[in-house]
C-alpha cells in the first residue's frame, strides 16, 4: 500500500479508537452477527441424522473444490513477505499458508514459534469438540424432575435458553423456558400440584464459573460472561453491561415467572451440584452442538466455548476447570495424530494469559478439514465468520487496505493487548482455496485496530492472487 493510503487509514484508527477498547477483547459482533449467524445448518458429514428447520447457510460458502490453479509459491511468499515490513505489526509475526485442497504448505514464517493466540484457541477446542464422544448432531437436553413437592430446573449444557418460548428455527433461543414450563405445569396439575419449592441442578459437566486466568475486568466489562450449563440467551457476553452475577439463578427466576403465568407458584430453593434423582416431567432440546458450537465460534464467545469444551471432556470422563479442559484439549489434538509441540493452553477460550499456540498446529487443523480428511471439523470450519459479512468479521476487510478480501474469507479472529491473529480459509482471485494462520504478538506502533488492519491487508493480499 502507498504511503499516502496507509496516511489515511491512519485517520480510520485514530476514528475507531473507541471501538478498539471494546474490541481489543474479540468480543464487539455487530448487529449483522444475529440476522445472518443464528440460522440451524445442515449437517453434512456421514452418519449423521439431523435436519434443521431451515436449511438456510449463514453465510455465503466458499467453493468445496478449487476452480482455478493455485498460487506458486514463490508468489504467495513475495505477498506475505511484502506485507510483513508494515509498521503496523508487532515485533513478532508467525504465518503459515498451505493449499487448501492438498495441505501443501506454500509458505511459512515464525510457524513453530510458541505465540500468544488470543481467541484463535478456540479453533483448536472446537477440533477437540468435534472429535469428542459429545455428539455433534444432538442437541442438549433442560429438563424438570419432581420429587415430593421440589420442582427442579435441571441444567443439560444449554447456555441459550430463551425466557420465553422457543424458536425452532433460531440458535440462540432454539429452546425456551416458557415451553418447558407449559408442559412442567400440565403435569403438576395433573398431580393436583400448584406450589412447589423450585430447585436447580448443575450437576452436568460442573465446574468452576470463571477460568482461573480471567481478569475481573473481563466480567465486569462485558468481555465474557460465566461459564454455565443453564443460562438464557439475554444473559450472554454484551459489551455494554457486566456480566450477570448467577446466570443460573437468572434463568430459574425466569422459569419461575413463566410458571406463575401458568398458575404455578413457585419458591426458589437452592442450587444443587450433584445429581439428584426425581420423576421427570418434561424437557426442551437446544440447537444440535455443531450450531452451538459454530455460533460460539461466529461470535467469538468465551463462556460458549468454555462450557462445551467442559462438556465434551466430560463426556470422556475428564471434569474440573478450564485449565484441566485445555489439557484435554492438548492431548485430543495429540490423539488425533497432531504435533502439538509449543501447545500450552491455560484456557478453552483463548482468554486467559499463559496460552501459546504456534501457527502451524492451525494451519495443521484447518488443512485436514479443507482437503476433505476431516469432514467432522469440516463441518466446523464452515461455520466461521466471513469478511464483511458476519460474526467478528463483519466490520473487517470494508476499508482501502483490505476492501480486496470482502467476502473471500472465512476466518476466527483472536484479539488481546498485544495480540492479534486471523486464521481461517480464503479463495483467491483465480478461483483457488488457501488455508492461513497469522498471529502477531507485541506492541503494536498504532494499537489494536493498527494490526488488525496490517493483518487483514496480509490477508487480502492472498486473495489477490491468481
């Protein structure tokens, strides 16, 4: 870029300072994130059996299979290398770019060096999702038991719940309280039941509600909400207001309301951590897994990609915190035949300080989902954000610098103080896919917006190419 456009992109940061506080923490979506993000999907790998209610793609889906000649080498390297000398960047900037459709590495720069990720982790915790004994096509279950005159709200992992009634055709809000309590107060009544004591139970995939490297700060801002396994789609991270204090108890004070519309009374108990026994008496079924996962990812949502991190080493018999869960992480990634050399995550999310993540362990993910030997990441993969379109993307490759990408890349961002990474797919010019990974770690010349901006015009320079 000229010296006189990168001038005047200058201008844009110094506008966008603002912004850059909220989403120097990956978490400031705009309001596209919902309308085009929080569709259900088809599932398409084999042997799975889940139908959504629409079929609608939340975004638009790059090729399956290349349509023109992939880059030389030679070429991608002069681009990448170009890019590079921008002030912009930190003083440490790891790439890796393959093929997308053979893995053939075409360029690499810092690849094995143990960087800081940022919330480009979560890509590696939603692989580790993926190939889990957590069944990306079943969706996760809210129930109510009766035992004596105690109600209980029975949490099954669902962390989108709508106060309300449900909506089918939505992610968020897929499954809804005021549903559960419609059929929970049929069969009180038919039990001659009318007050009852309203337990909780979160016994499924317990654990800790922060991760032991979050900052206050990051609750307190909005940054992320609390990890839970019952918690409503309003109580979700929302830059604008701190977190909620007991997502938990939020959400029972919203089945108590849509009871007491149904004339059931009830009285707030306790919340329970162990497991309880009790008749069942109904139950809503969230999105399947894959949607709540895809949506985690679109929007970059810690608390999301926390708890079904949890869940997923729960449901291998691994539980405790989110240091623990990023161990099991580490070792599915190592199980599933991936170097995991300079792999230390200290969190599910990327959030937490002490996690590195080297470029080319993504770019190792990524190619086996692109060339067709993963079709269970794969379905991953698609669901990330695309460039000027969606999700954490949405309001990114819209400028001079980077306006060549719009709509060429489908990518998970990861944002913190002195971290800024992109990794995801692209096709260019030509007709052809390439997998990228980038992360630049340090202090950055002109902030947060600066080296996003550097990376996106790294990026959109790939595309470019023909």
């Amino acid at each position: 870029m000229s010296a006189k456009k990168w001038a005047s992109a200058g201008l844009v940061v110094a506008l966008l300072g603002g912004y850059a506080t909220l989403d120097a923490f990956d978490v400031a979506p705009g309001v596209l994130t919902l309308e085009r993000g929080n569709e259900p999907r088809t599932v398409t790998h084999e042997g799975t059996t889940y139908e959504p209610v629409r079929g609608v793609s939340s975004a638009p889906a790059l090729p399956t299979a290349a349509n023109g000649p992939a880059p030389s080498a030679d070429a991608v390297k002069r681009s990448v290398e170009t890019s590079l000398k921008s002030t912009w960047l930190g003083p440490t900037t790891a790439v890796t770019v393959r093929d997308a459709d053979t893995g053939e590495v075409l360029y690499e720069h810092d690849s094995n060096k143990a960087t800081t990720p940022a919330s480009v982790t979560k890509l590696a915790s939603a692989f580790a999702v993926a190939h889990s004994d957590l069944p990306l096509e079943k969706g996760l279950k809210t129930r109510t038991t009766l035992s004596g005159t105690t109600l209980t709200l029975v949490g099954g992992g669902d962390m989108v719940l709508a106060p309300g009634a449900g909506d089918g055709s939505k992610i968020a809000g897929h499954a809804g309280l005021g549903d559960l309590a419609a059929s929970t107060a049929a069969q009180l009544k038919k039990r001659g039941l009318t007050s009852v004591t309203l337990d909780t139970n979160t016994s499924y995939a317990d654990g800790p509600d922060t991760a032991k490297g979050w900052e206050e700060g990051f609750l307190s801002y909005g940054f992320t909400a609390r990890i839970s396994t019952l918690a409503l789609a309003d109580d979700r991270a929302d830059n604008r207001t701190p977190a909620v204090a007991d997502p938990t108890k939020n959400a029972a004070d919203a089945f108590t309301r849509e009871l007491s519309k149904r004339g059931i009374k009830a009285t707030y108990g306790t919340n329970v951590k162990t497991a309880t026994s009790g008749t069942e008496l109904a139950s809503v079924e969230s999105a399947p897994v894959l949607d709540l996962l895809g949506l985690a990812l679109q929007d970059s949502d810690n608390a999301m990609t926390e708890s079904l991190a949890r869940q997923a080493a729960a449901a291998e018999g691994v539980h405790g915190d989110s240091t623990v869960v990023g161990t099991w992480v580490t070792k599915k990634l190592k199980d599933e035949g991936v170097d995991v050399s300079g792999m230390k995550l200290a969190d599910a999310s990327g959030l937490s300080k002490g996690t590195t993540l080297p470029v080319r362990i993504i770019g190792d993910i990524l190619s086996r989902a692109t060339s067709g030997k993963d079709a269970k990441y794969a379905e991953v993969v698609s669901r990330l954000p695309v460039s000027a379109w969606n999700g954490t993307l949405h309001d990114r490759y819209t400028r001079t610098e980077s306006e060549a990408g719009a709509g060429l890349v489908h990518a998970k961002t990861g944002s913190l103080t002195g971290v800024s990474s992109l990794a995801g797919e692209l096709r260019t010019v030509g007709g052809h896919r390439l997998v990228f990974a980038v992360t630049t770690n340090g202090d950055f010349p002109e902030g947060p917006v600066g080296a996003k901006t550097a990376v996106d015009h790294l990026v959109a320079q790939l595309t470019t190419l023909k």
